[in-house]
C-alpha cells in the first residue's frame, strides 16, 4: 500500500491528541471576550498556556451569589455579586496555601485559601445590580462577608479585600 493511503490513518490520531492538549486538563473554554482576569500558579486546568484566563461571561457560567454587607468603602449596606471564590479554584484546579490578587496597579494582596472555603469570599463584579466598573472598585473586587462575623471587619480582612483585581497567583 502506498504511503499517501496511509497518511490519513497516522495524521488523524496525532490531530486528535494535538487538539486535545490545546484546551488543558480540564478542557475549559477559551475567553472569547476581553479577558478580565488570568489565574496562574498552582492550577491542575488551564486554558491559554499554562494559565486559565477568564472573560466576563465565563466568570458569570461558574454562577453568582450575592453578598449585602457594610464595608469600610462604602456609606450603607451594599450588595455585591460574584462568583464564590471557591467555585473558581475548583475550576481550576487549585492547590496550594495562598492566593496572592495582583490589581491594576500592581498592589498585591495575599489571601490564605482557606478563606476561599471557610469565609465565602467572593469576587464581586456587581454593587447593587449594576456592573462594577473600574471607578466603583471593578472589574473585580474581593469581597469578605464582613458583617458575618466582627472577625472580618479588621485590617487583616480589610487588607486582603482587593479591588481592581486582574490576576490570581495560587502559590
């Protein structure tokens, strides 16, 4: 048998897994919107290289709860909606001991990630229904339920409450 006839035997395979390796381990999605936030470090799934970066919409599939707390921020209560910090290390796959959020000028804040699973941080993207932009604390924003316990309505928690955040570094 010619070589040409075997070709499309030998090449479908190595397509195959070639485009399997594209969309990581976890075979999520790649952004098709502007790309809001990019999680890196110690991730078992990712999407672009060896990072899962985010667009609007799919921040929005890991779905939303809503947090109405007062903060140190804001006169009043406020309700903030996002999505559980938790929902999105799971989806990525996350291991390790600390969250280190980089916003838009560089601040870095380090979140121990047992606050992703013991406190019900979230990363709002929404203040009373309305899209946070990046005037009012947005894109993202690391919100603690603060009035939940007066535990969280100090410096440390304060401190750890980023906004403005664009990158998640699981270390």
């Amino acid at each position: 048998m010619p070589i040409l006839q075997w070709l499309p035997l030998i090449a479908a395979p190595l397509l195959l897994a070639s485009a399997c390796t594209v969309a990581g381990a976890g075979d999520l999605s790649v952004p098709t919107g502007d790309v809001i936030l990019t999680v890196s470090g110690r991730i078992e799934n990712t999407n672009v290289g060896d990072t899962v970066q985010f667009d609007r919409e799919m921040l929005e599939a890991l779905g939303f709860v809503d947090v109405t707390t007062t903060t140190p921020w804001h006169a009043g209560k406020m309700t903030f909606s996002g999505v559980p910090m938790e929902a999105l290390l799971r989806e990525v796959g996350a291991e390790g001991e600390t969250i280190t959020a980089v916003t838009l000028n560089n601040y870095q804040a380090d979140i121990p990630l047992s606050d992703a699973w013991e406190a019900g941080v979230i990363l709002a993207m929404k203040l009373n229904g309305q899209d946070m932009a990046v005037r009012y604390k947005g894109p993202i924003f690391v919100v603690y339920p603060y009035d939940s316990w007066h535990g969280y309505q100090t410096q440390t928690y304060y401190s750890r409450s980023a906004w403005h955040v664009t990158q998640l570094i699981i270390r």
